[in-house]
C-alpha cells in the first residue's frame, strides 16, 4: 500500500505490498492492515509514529442478546422480501407479517426461540426450500467424540467379549468409503471377537467406544476368532462417521437382492443426490450395467441438486446402429444406452432435483415410478444468507413450470404410479416391499416387450470376378478398347 502526494507528486509505502488487505479510515490518517492473520494500525501520514499491533484476543464485546434475536427476525424477514423469488410473496401480506412476528420476537427468551420464530416466519410463506441452521450458540460441536471402527457389535454371551458381527469393508480405493477394517490384508471376517483396544481390555459391560473417546491416528486392536483361541494385534485407522460406510453397505446390499430377484436380468443404480457424489456414483453403477435387461433407479432419500436433466438426457438415448468387430462382439452406437424396461423407486424423502426426476420419467414415459408420494419441493435455492449471530437462512430464487404454463410439483410432489409403502416391521425384517414391487415391474415390461437386441448382418460375399459392374453393361468390351 503506498500514499500519492498531490502537492509535492511523491509516493511513499505505508503497508507491504504483501499485505491481505486495507481499510483506510474515514479522515485518511490511518490504515488497518491485515497481513499473516495479523492485524495492524498504520499512519498514512509522514511522522504519524510507528505501526501498532492489535490484539483481537484482549477485546471483549458484550451482546445484548433480546436485541439481537429481534434484529435477527427483523434480518430474515427483509431478506425475504428483497430476494423471494415471487414479488407478490405468494400472495402473502408481508407488510403485516412483519408487524406480527415483530410483537412475537419482543418474547423471545433464548437462541431457540428466535430460531423457531424465523422458521415460523418462513412457514408463512408456504415454500420449499427455506432452511435455517443455527449459528454458533446452538451448533456446539460434540466436545468428546468417540472414533469408530465401521463394524456392529454383539455381545458373546459365554465369554462376555465384543464380536463383531458384521464388518463394513467400504471401497479402499476411495477415501469417501475408506473402511478401518476393509483391508483384506487385515483379515477380519464378520463374527471375529475384538479383545482389547491399545492394550485395553474390553468386556461387556464396558462400551467398546469408551475406549476410542477424543481418539486420534491408528489404534491398535486385539483380535481373536474364538474366545478361548489366540488374539493377534493389527493396526487400524478409525473414522469420525460411518455414514458413507453403512450407505454403500446398504446399497451393494440391495444390488445383490435385485440381480437375485432378477436372475441376472435387472441392474441396480442407486443416487444419494443430483450434486457430484449422485453424478460420481451414477458413472461408476450406470456404464457396468448397460447390458442388463432392465434397471432399477433407486432415488430414495435422494437429497436433490441440479443434475437431474443429465441424468434423463442418458436414459432418453437411443440406439441408432452397432458395430461388430472380427470376433462377432457386438456394440451399441452410441456406446452406453439405458435398457428400455426401466422402474424408480421413491419415497417421501426424494426431494427436489428428487422430485423433478420421477416426474420427467413419467412425462416422458421412460419407466414406471414405483413407491411413494415425493417431497414436492421444486423452488430452489439460493444462500446460505448470514444473520447477525451466524444463523443462516436460504431463500428460494425461482419456481418450475410445465411447457404448458402450469406450476408443478410445488407442494404436491410427484405421485409414483404404483404406491407402495415400506413398513418399518417388514424392513426391520429385512423386506424392502418397494425394491421387490421395482423389480417384479421390470421383468413384467421385459416379458411383455423382450428386448430385440442388436444383430449384424451376414457378412458380405466375396466381390463377383469381374468387379462390381458386370463387363456386359459397357457398350464396348474393355479388353477391345484397350487394343485401340
């Protein structure tokens, strides 16, 4: 940073040119400067004396909280009324809402209640996608964690030792599904027993994650087949969440009980949302399947996005021709082309890109929707936008319409053309009602419609002796031709 005199035309530095940022005071005789997460009081002026530091640790701000939850309903209801996608505000008196939720914040008592007030401020405008998350009052981190090991445990009545019975082994070429103890060098088969942690012995009661309380790094595991064999110590990485773990679980899972429902007929897809993980997982589940008779698109608990539209272009395609080559391998042009006998699976937890996508595969009829009413949820989404304590709301920036100019899905959701409900007993049980009705669908579509494959021609006989044209269609034989 350097000052420009206008009198005498001369220059001088008053910051590094290094620096990450000035503000210069309103009468221009001094500058903050931020430079190495430091923060600095400089003179612009010759003989203003030396730079100060300021040490932001020494400063304490009281807050008067009562205000600040009112200016925090106050925040969010402006914010709503400059950036709501409908001018008209759905129709709302916003105006008078105001003056009613502002009698209602003069009684909030904590962070809680100002936070349930906005959602309620929220409520009335009867939208999609007008989320709130706590600022950093409500959203204390767990002080303690416990790491974990992505296994279930059970307890081993007669020695009273840990088994764990079932083993998540993940995707180790991932680190998205990095399990601690998928490595099949590790040689952990499900119902091993787990003897101690780090040297620790563990038996029932005492919980194995006590053990792994504020854990970090490797841990060393004791393991045993049987309670009375020998334990053998191997080294393993623990995570701090087995979501991912579990998910690919239950994904690979219910693939296995489709290609068995199916008798190798029907491929399974799975998609999480329709952000990157939805694209990166339907990449790596789409092209290996393209041989499958028909698809099962499980879109449950689908989180939404912007890909959607993507995903339909791939499923619309079609098959223009083929190529065979010399050992009679026979591929489609273009090269991954979806089964025709399609079925997506929904439930109330398919949202927004969730919703759009069952409905597109209706209207286009690419495949039949089987489950649940989706979300209904399609006005989407712009923020997070801050209030003052670090709370963060979005606003929904735009609403779907149909080429018809009709509204859709917007609080509605998209009805599945077969309802199904899973019920919490039968999944318990291990009976997924919704997945088994997909597949029944698809192979009644293969049977009623068997798909006609791609056959090449017979190859083409050798070329007649003399040529293409036969030599009587000439007026003049060649060979008499040449001769003259």
């Amino acid at each position: 940073m350097r000052t420009f005199d206008l009198a005498t035309l001369t220059d001088r530095a008053v910051a590094p040119m290094d620096n990450d940022g000035t503000i210069v005071s309103a009468d221009g005789a001094r500058a903050l400067v931020r430079r190495d997460d430091g923060l600095s009081i400089v003179p612009t002026e010759p003989g203003g004396g030396p730079p100060a530091s300021l040490n932001l640790n020494a400063i304490r701000i009281g807050i008067e909280q009562p205000a600040e939850w009112r200016e925090m309903v106050d925040q969010a209801w402006r914010l709503d009324r400059d950036l709501f996608w409908n001018r008209r505000m759905n129709g709302v008196d916003w105006h008078r809402a105001r003056l009613a939720y502002t009698r209602l914040a003069r009684l909030v008592g904590s962070q809680e209640d100002a936070i349930y007030l906005i959602g309620e401020l929220q409520g009335e405008l009867a939208n999609s996608h007008m989320f709130i998350a706590p600022g950093a009052d409500v959203r204390a981190a767990d002080p303690h964690p416990a790491a974990l090991l992505g296994v279930d445990f059970g307890i081993d009545g007669a020695s009273g030792r840990y088994r764990m019975t079932h083993v998540y082994r993940g995707d180790q070429t991932r680190t998205r599904f990095r399990a601690p103890l998928g490595e099949p060098a590790l040689d952990i088969r499900d119902g091993d027993l787990l003897l101690a942690i780090d040297g620790r012995q563990l038996r029932a009661p005492a919980d194995p994650y006590s053990l792994l309380i504020d854990w970090s790094g490797p841990v060393i595991l004791t393991v045993a087949r049987t309670s009375d064999g020998p334990g053998r110590d191997i080294a393993a990485e623990p995570v701090a969440s087995e979501q991912q773990l579990r998910q690919l679980d239950w994904v690979e899972a219910n693939r296995a009980r489709v290609d068995r429902l199916s008798g190798g007929r029907v491929g399974y897809i799975f998609l999480s949302d329709f952000n990157d993980m939805g694209s990166q997982d339907f990449i790596r589940q789409f092209y290996p399947q393209t041989d499958k008779q028909g698809l099962v698109i499980d879109v449950r608990w689908n989180g939404g996005g912007f890909t959607s539209q993507w995903v339909l272009g791939i499923l619309r395609r079609t098959v223009d021709g083929g190529f065979v080559n010399r050992q009679g391998a026979v591929t489609t042009l273009p090269g991954a082309v979806a089964p025709r006998a399609l079925a997506i699976v929904t439930n109330i937890f398919s949202a927004s890109d969730g919703d759009q996508f069952p409905f597109f595969v209706k209207q286009g009829k690419l495949g039949t929707v089987i489950g649940e009413r989706t979300w209904g949820g399609v006005r989407g989404i712009k923020g997070p936008w801050p209030l003052i304590d670090g709370t963060r709301i979005t606003i929904p920036k735009d609403s779907l319409f149909t080429t018809g100019g009709a509204w859709t899905i917007e609080n509605e959701g998209t009805e599945p053309d077969i309802v199904v409900e899973n019920m919490p007993a039968a999944l318990a049980a291990g009976v997924d009602a919704q997945l088994a009705a997909a597949v029944a669908q698809v192979l009644d579509t293969i049977g009623r419609n068997p798909p006609a494959g791609l056959h090449p021609p017979a190859p083409e006989p050798a070329y007649p002796a003399g040529g293409i044209v036969p030599p009587a269609s000439f007026p003049t034989p060649l060979s008499t031709k040449r001769g003259r």
